[in-house]
C-alpha cells in the first residue's frame, strides 16, 4: 500500500508542481542510477527539492528511492510523520550527529543494504537560496561503510527561489538540473566534502545563463 500512495504522490502531486508549474530543464539525466543500492547527493534549498529529484526519475523505480530528511522536522506531530513516511517515504535522521548510543545514520545503512537508492542532502539542512553551505561529515561517515557504492551528484538551480525558507506555496521560477558523474569515496575526510563542494559548483555553473558574448547586444 505504502509503494501505491508514493506513486500517486510523485505522480499527481510532484511531478505536476514541478515539471508543470515550474517548469524543469535536466542535464545528463542518463547518469542517475536505475538500480541500487546507489547514493544520489543534492543541494539543498527547498522542500521542493525532494519533489524535484522524484520528477527525475520513472514512476516504477520510485518505491526504490528513499530520502533522508530531518527528524525533528518532519517527525513532529503524528499526522506529517504518517505523511512523510508512508506517503513521501522519508527516512528520519537525527540531526546533530551520534547520541545515547544511536547511529542517526541506521535507516539510511539499512536502505543500501536493502538494495534502495537513497538521496541526501550533505548540508544537512536547506541553505539561503541558491547558496551553498558546508557540506557535513555525515555522508564520509556512511560510505565508509559503503566505498563501492555509486554516488551520482545532482545540482537544483531555481527551487530556492520558488518556495524557500518561510514560503508555503511555490511562485513559478523556473529549475535547472545538473546531474554529474559518479563520484568515488575517499579516506580523507575533509577532501572528500571538499570533493563533494567543488562538483555542485561545477554543476551549479552548468545550470546558470550563459554569459552574453563580445558581439551580443
């Protein structure tokens, strides 16, 4: 049941909003995983941005996709938890790293090891619009576990400005997507999230408008 109302979530509600509404471009859509386990890793602006990454891929590999999304937020009272986990199929990480015992990243290990494709946001929590924050240790942690594991980048453009922190409803602004390739695990942490940086970068110069040339006028 719960595989049936993500399917009609992503296709009556997220697909509509954001290919429809919005309006989305999407570069190298061809790199995002068909199969997992596999880790795609995006920039995060919006609460569009789970909507955007689930318009990108087919209806049938949806019950496969799983993003990791903030506990204390989507977890905080019974009806947006059933929501979010039945209907939009999150899985809860608390932030704030390792207490009383628990490894906030459980769900997330237990997805790979289920064979899903699961989605995270390394900033851990949404940025100002269309700016990128520090990339959290988090995800070094995690595939530390999982080196093999692929690890498709996706750069959002746009969303921070169609419904950022404070808005309920998204204004028509229109998203660019650049997917990147496969990125490799490295030992040393702080290469790694600098790694994981200077690709969204990358990516994020591929989804701006082009620079007007000498001759334009």
């Amino acid at each position: 049941m719960n595989k049936l109302l993500r399917i009609l979530f992503v296709m009556l509600l997220a697909r509509p909003v954001v290919r429809l509404w919005l309006g989305m471009t999407v570069r190298h859509q061809e790199r995002l995983p068909t199969a997992g386990p596999a880790i795609v890793i995006a920039n995060h602006n919006s609460h569009l941005d789970i909507l955007a990454l689930y318009s990108l891929f087919p209806l049938g590999l949806i019950p496969r996709v799983r993003p990791a999304a903030a506990a204390d937020y989507f977890l905080k009272n019974r009806w947006m938890a059933w929501f979010a986990t039945n209907v939009v199929g999150i899985i809860p990480v608390v932030r704030g790293g390792v207490g009383a015992g628990r490894d906030p990243l459980a769900g997330c290990r237990q997805a790979l090891q289920a064979g899903e494709i699961l989605v995270l946001f390394p900033e851990g929590t949404r940025g100002e619009p269309e700016a990128l924050s520090e990339i959290k240790a988090g995800i070094w942690y995690l595939l530390r576990d999982f080196p093999d594991i692929p690890v498709a980048p996706v750069y959002l453009h746009g969303l921070g400005r169609a419904m950022g922190r404070g808005q309920w409803l998204p204004v028509p602004f229109f998203v660019d997507v650049a997917i990147g390739r496969s990125l490799c695990w490295q030992e040393n942490k702080d290469s790694f999230r600098a790694h994981i940086r200077d690709t969204f970068l990358q990516l994020k110069q591929k989804t701006l408008p082009a620079e007007p040339g000498p001759d334009s006028h």
